[in-house]
C-alpha cells in the first residue's frame, strides 16, 4: 500500500504535463478544407516480372558469382585443382 501512493503521485504528475489540445497534424487530417490528390487509377501488375523457369545450373559455380571479392576468370577454385590445372 505505501509503495501504491508515491507510483500514483508520480502518475499524476506527469498526466498533469500532458497538452489538452489536440496536435495541428492530427486536427488537420480532419479539416474538409485540406485539399486532396483525386484518385488515379494504377494497374494491379505495375512492375512485376515474369521469372521464367530455367535449367539447374552448377551450384559451385553459382556460389563463386556471389561471393563477396569473386574473380570466376581467374580459376582457382577447388574444381579445377580437381581437374589437375
């Protein structure tokens, strides 16, 4: 109960810092005076891209092309010790 009375001061402290106008921002939103755009029409497939479907590709190889600080030209990957180069 003793720990109730100063939590219940403070509460009532600072509702009493709170503004009792409503923000401009908020009251203009409201105003049926504020001008507004007209609505235009947009299609609903603006700017989607057709992904085709495409063959497996070597997924080593995939790996090295997005590899941060990659150089695939230069041929030092793992495959082509394998290869005996």
């Amino acid at each position: 109960m003793l720990k109730l009375i100063p939590m219940a001061a403070l509460g009532l402290g600072l509702a009493a810092c709170v503004p009792t106008q409503h923000p401009s921002y908020l009251v203009a939103a409201a105003d049926p005076a504020v001008g507004t755009r007209p609505p235009t029409y947009s299609a609903v497939t603006a700017g989607v891209r057709a992904y085709d479907v495409v063959d497996p590709l070597d997924w080593r190889e995939l790996n090295r092309r997005v590899a941060p600080g990659a150089n695939p030209e230069r041929g030092d990957s793992d495959d082509a010790a394998r290869r005996g180069r």
